[in-house]
C-alpha cells in the first residue's frame, strides 16, 4: 500500500466538518424533531439550524485536522468497508421509515 497525503485543510474542514458533521447532525436533529413532534418546524428555524450547525461544523473539521499521511484502502477491504457502510445507512432509512 502507498502513503498518501491527506487533502488540503480547508478542503477537508469543509467536506467532514460543514458537509458531514454540520449538514448531517443537522437533518438528524430535524427528521428526530419532525418524527417527535407529529410535524415539522418552519422553514425559517430549520434554516438557521442548519447554518449553526455547519457553523460549528467548521471548528469540528479543525479540531479533526491531522496533516499526517494516512495509508490508502484497495482491494477488498475498500469493497467491504463500502458495502458496510451502504447497508448500515439502508438499515437506518428503514428504521426511520418504520417510525414514522
């Protein structure tokens, strides 16, 4: 396996810390209010969640900073971990949909 170097800074702030853990966190937050309370929250206050959340997503991405070199994943390894992950992400949306 080679060594590769990790993305530039502020690629990765933006893409773990605002896209993964602010966007996400913050549909999370929502889809659990909407299922909880029978009905969703104006657009208006689902917006300013969304941009607190991504807000902090920037300082969770720098926090989670490492410029150290990480190895790179090939082969069937890469392919499990993938299928893995689709199907943990397909377990969820249906227990999500049997929630609701």
């Amino acid at each position: 396996m080679e060594l590769i170097a990790r993305p530039r800074k502020w690629l990765f702030v933006f893409v773990v810390g605002v896209l993964l853990w602010g966007g996400g966190t913050a549909l999370s937050v929502t889809l659990l209010n909407w299922y909880l309370a029978g009905r969703l929250d104006s657009p208006w206050s689902i917006a300013v969640r969304f941009v607190i959340f991504m807000i902090g997503g920037i300082f969770f991405g720098r926090f989670m900073w490492t410029p150290r070199p990480r190895k790179l994943t090939a082969g069937k390894a890469a392919i499990v971990r993938f299928v893995l992950f689709i199907g943990a992400m397909l377990a969820l949306v249906y227990l999500l949909w049997k929630m609701r």
